[in-house]
C-alpha cells in the first residue's frame, strides 16, 4: 500500500490534518486504534480561538459550528465573593472565542472524510513506524487478523500523549519537559441549562471551579479535587453540594442540577517535547505537548500544530519547498510554549494549592487584585485566552 502522508490518530487533530491535505489534492491514510464510536465518546473541552475557528473553516466543516456554536466576547472569574468579568472583546479589538465541543468537532471531520470517500482505518492494532529518518518511511499495522504496511513519504504523530509516534522517537535525540499538578478537575456534564451565559472561573477558598457549556441546554461543570479521589465518591448530589458551595449567591440561585451524562476526573500537566520533527514524522497536538486545561490552550494549540504542519507538507509538493518542513518544530515550539506559560500561569492563579501557606494566598490575592483593576493586567488575560496571532513575536 503507498500514500503520500501516514496519519496516525483519528482524533481532531489528524482528521483536521487529513481534511486538509485532501483539499489540497495529497493523499493521506488514517490509522485509529480505537473504533469510531470510542472517539466520539471522549469529552474534551470547546473552547476555540479564532485561527481555530478559521482553520476548521478553511477545511470546510464549519458550517454547523457557525449555526450551533455559542460565540462569547468575555468571561467571568469570582473571587472572594466577587465577579469580574474580562470582556475579552472590548480589550482585543474585537476578538471572540467559540464554544463548541471537541466532539461535535470531531463529529464533523469525521463526517466529510466520509461523504468524500477519504481512506480512515479504525480498529488499526499494533501500530508501528518505521524508518522515518530515511526518505523512505513507512508503517505497519494489523487489522482483522492480517498484516498490513504502508509505505509512505511523511508521517504525522496524531496519536495523542500515549501514542506510538513519540515513543518511537530515539531517547538521544528527544527531550521532555513534565510538570504534574498535585489535583486534578473532577468534571460533570448534564443535560441542564448553564447557570450563566459565560464561563465563571471561580477561586474558592474550597478550591477551583469552572461553570461552563457546550450549548444553551447542555452544562459541564468541574471542581477542583484531590489526585487521590476516586469518581465512586462522587455521586450527582454530592457534585452539585460542593458546586454550591464554591459559588456565590447568584449562582447558587441561578444553578438548575440533573443528572449526569459523564463523570469523570482528569489529572493536570503540563508537558513539552523538543523537538516535534524526527526526520520525516511530525508530531501534532498531545503527541507533543500536553497543557492544563485552565485557559482551554490544548485543541487550539494542537490545530496550529496542523495549519503549520499543513502548510509544510503542501509547500513541500506544490512548490518543491522544504522551508515549512525545516522550521516546522521550531515553529511550533515557539507558540507552544506561550500557550503552556499561560496555562501555568493561570493554573496558578485560580487553584489552591496543598502546602501553600498565607504569604502565597496574599500573592495570589495581590494578582487578582491587579488583574481586576488594571486596564493593562485584564488586556494581558484577554490577549492570551482569545489566542495570540500566528505570527505573534515573529
């Protein structure tokens, strides 16, 4: 079997790449170690900057993220009894953001690769890439029993933090930036209306709290919660007691609960690799870098990684330019690390940390404070949340 491109992973980040390069005219094959119907089941966030917006446009899927996409032009933060809203777009020029979730994004990939008959291989087992420093790499893969191999020109690491495109990477030539928090977001999704038509990002004296959505009927709340709880402890009304509790009055009053659709507890990290070119395969989103999701950075970064990945590799044939395929760690490398600052940075802000004593609560205070009072301090929170240009710095 020969393709151009070997994409592994068929979450949003290789479908978006594959979309791409088909509109282009370049031949792609998907692998997926798991079905169809397990991707769409992950919950992830839906929260998307405008080059984002623009992208998934440009592969010509955004027509139903423009008709149910919810736009939002600012967010609330509470603290210490207090709401702040940062109108993210009087402070930007006009900038926005779009909820819309990951899996109705994915849902929409997945539907145009398959209405344009565009090869997807699910169920793909023992993954495996070889020779990817030569000019001649290539991948095998088993499915139904048999073996198969494709030779190919590039490969695209898709597969996520877990996945066999990294691991593959020689140790000499890797280096990996980790820093794990000491919680994780215990998250809920129901079938009730948000209790606010922005997100609050809440800093409790209880710990962290996200009042979000995914539409105007369905919610998705997450607490703040010890690495050591187990999802078993926590039943609907024990979720919906603590939420209560890390609110304010207006909230509580506003707060409509149900049951839950999903539950689950995600942990934190951050986590970088350098570089995301190995010969020829590229990594792209979580194969290469992991962000908290404080600030919602890891689907937006992951699809600069394939507008730079994909602006490479269409060079590369339409032009005979191997420019974008040079630069493209460096690139990417670049706005990856200001995305994960911010994530820190805001993780930092909003969460309460084990071992901190009072010096650390006042410094945390102190910020607030200059965020919430400072024309200056909230242009920095809303340039950054709204996603800083593609060019930015240069």
């Amino acid at each position: 079997m020969r393709t151009q491109v070997a994409i592994i992973g068929a979450g949003p980040s290789g479908l978006l790449l594959g979309q791409l390069l088909a509109k282009a005219g370049i031949d792609a094959i998907i692998l997926e170690r798991q079905t169809g119907d397990y991707v769409l089941s992950r919950i992830r966030a839906g929260i998307l900057e405008q080059v984002c917006i623009d992208l998934l446009d440009e592969a010509g899927v955004g027509v139903r993220m423009h008709r149910e996409g919810l736009v939002h032009g600012g967010f609330e933060m509470l603290y210490n009894g207090q709401r702040h809203r940062i109108d993210m777009k009087g402070l930007t020029g006009g900038k926005n953001v779009m909820v819309y979730g990951q899996t109705e994004l994915t849902r929409d990939l997945m539907e145009a690769r398959t209405q344009a008959g565009l090869p997807t291989v699910y169920q793909a087992l023992n993954v495996a890439v070889h020779d990817f420093d030569t000019q001649k790499p290539s991948v095998t893969y088993e499915k139904d029993g048999e073996s198969f191999k494709i030779e190919c020109d590039f490969i695209a690491g898709c597969d996520g933090f877990h996945g066999v495109c990294r691991a593959s990477a020689p140790r000499s030539a890797i280096t990996e930036f980790e820093k794990v928090y000491p919680f994780g977001w215990l998250g809920l999704l129901s079938d009730t209306p948000p209790v606010h038509h922005e997100l609050i990002y809440v800093n409790s004296p209880r710990g962290f709290a996200l009042c979000s959505q995914r539409s105007q009927t369905r919610s998705r709340y997450y607490l703040q919660v010890p690495l050591t709880d187990m999802i078993e402890q926590w039943s609907d009304e024990a979720f919906w007691q603590e939420l209560r509790l890390r609110l304010d009055d207006e909230g509580r009053a506003r707060l409509i609960t149900g049951q839950s659709i999903e539950k689950s507890i995600a942990p934190l990290r951050s986590f970088v690799t350098e570089p995301m070119r190995f010969g020829r395969m590229f990594l792209a989103g979580d194969a290469g870098h992991i962000v908290p999701p404080t600030g919602a950075k890891g689907l937006n970064l992951a699809a600069t990684d394939v507008k730079y990945l994909s602006n490479a590799i269409i060079d590369y044939y339409q032009e005979s330019s191997e420019a974008g395929i040079d630069s493209y760690s460096a690139r990417c490398l670049k706005r990856i690390w200001r995305g994960e600052r911010f994530s820190w940075w805001f993780t930092q802000l909003m969460h309460r940390f084990p071992g901190d004593d009072a010096i650390a609560a006042r410094f945390q205070q102190a910020e607030l404070d200059y965020l919430f009072n400072s024309e200056a301090g909230a242009r920095t929170i809303a340039e950054n949340y709204v996603g800083l240009p593609l060019d930015f710095g240069g």
